[in-house]
C-alpha cells in the first residue's frame, strides 16, 4: 500500500493517478506496462496479461506509424464538447471548446516508458479532478500518445448479467459482491455456471 498526504476523494482522483505515475517513474523505471484500475473495478488480469504479451510489438509498431511517444489502452470515449450533464463533466484545454478523445478511468493499460514523460507534462498543465479525461485525453495529446480502443473494456454501468463478464478484460462494478460473483462466471468457478456459447467475437481481446 502506498501512501500520501492528501484526502480520499472522488476529487482527489488526478492527485492519485499521479502518485502511480510517480511511483512507477521511480521504483519500476523499465517495466513494459502500467495498469490503472478503480478498486471497484473487474480487471480479469491473466487475460490481460496473455494480451499485452502476444500483441506487444503490434502495439508498439502501430504508435511508431502513427508518429506516437507510446500509447494507452482501454475503453476509448471519443471528443465531446465541454461542460456539464447530468453524469459527467468535461474538462478541456485553454481555448478549446472541445475535450479531446480519453480513455474509460475504470481500468486502463498504458506502456511503461511514458510514466515519466506523462508525470512531467502533468505537473505542467491545469489539472482537472476527472483523472482520465485529464490524463489519457489532455495529457496524452499533448504528447502525442496513441489511444488504443478495445471492445473487451467495459464501461459505465453494472452489467446486469454476472455472465456478461466473460471474455472482458476489464469492467465497471459497483458492488463488492457483484465483483465476486462476475469473478466467479469469468473463471468457470460459478455454481451452475454460464450457458457455453460462441466466443469468436472475443478473441481478438
């Protein structure tokens, strides 16, 4: 567990992301991945794992085409026009009208060598308290990060069928006990289990 001197709060997400980016910049300086999850979050973690191990190199090679730094994986949310709705508020940049394309802040991977240059240009920038719109959208632009998009990230409500979690690499849960239960479907563990069905719509995850 790590520790800091600033309160626990919905508020306080962007400060939190930044003690992970600071973290990893100083005690995991040469690992390949960085994985931010919500403590509330499904992350099915040896699927992700086998991922980012077999398409490693095609994500690399996709950001060095795309003249990317490196690159972020997870639910992609595409531009929106600043402001306020009922659910969501939208940070941008001075002078922009628009928030740029970011990433679901359940769960999200990102390649382990842009942990520096991330904490750098966000101590630099005027933060928002809605870590991933601030993170992998202003942030992540500014230095020209590649947003990966997969299907296998789910986002922003509870599914209603515990079943439903199979073949996702990551989730929104709100309860604990739904978490265990998503957890027990996902690895076959269930009592009674899940009806088998066609997961070819899932193998690309």
């Amino acid at each position: 567990m790590i520790r800091a001197d600033f309160e626990d709060t919905s508020r306080n997400q962007t400060l939190k992301s930044l003690l992970l980016l600071q973290w990893a910049r100083t005690f995991c300086p040469r690992v390949s991945f960085i994985l931010k999850a919500d403590d509330d979050a499904y992350v099915d973690l040896p699927r992700l794992i086998t991922l980012l191990e077999t398409k490693k190199a095609a994500f690399e090679n996709d950001t060095r085409r795309g003249n990317g730094a490196g690159f972020l994986l997870g639910k992609r949310h595409e531009s929106k026009p600043t402001g306020r709705n009922r659910r969501r508020y939208y940070g941008r940049p001075a002078g922009s009208s628009w928030a740029p394309a970011y990433l679901s802040g359940a769960a999200y991977v990102m390649s382990g060598a842009i942990a520096g240059p991330m904490l750098r240009k966000a101590l630099e920038t005027p933060a928002l308290h809605h870590e991933n719109v601030f993170l992998t959208g202003i942030v992540a632009s500014q230095l020209h990060l590649r947003l990966f998009h997969s299907p296998c990230f789910a986002c922003c409500d509870e599914l209603a069928d515990p079943c439903a979690y199979r073949g996702l690499l990551a989730a929104t849960v709100a309860k604990p006990d739904t978490l265990r239960i998503a957890w027990k479907h996902a690895r076959g563990h269930a009592v009674g289990g899940c009806v088998p069905r066609n997961d070819t719509d899932r193998l690309h995850c």
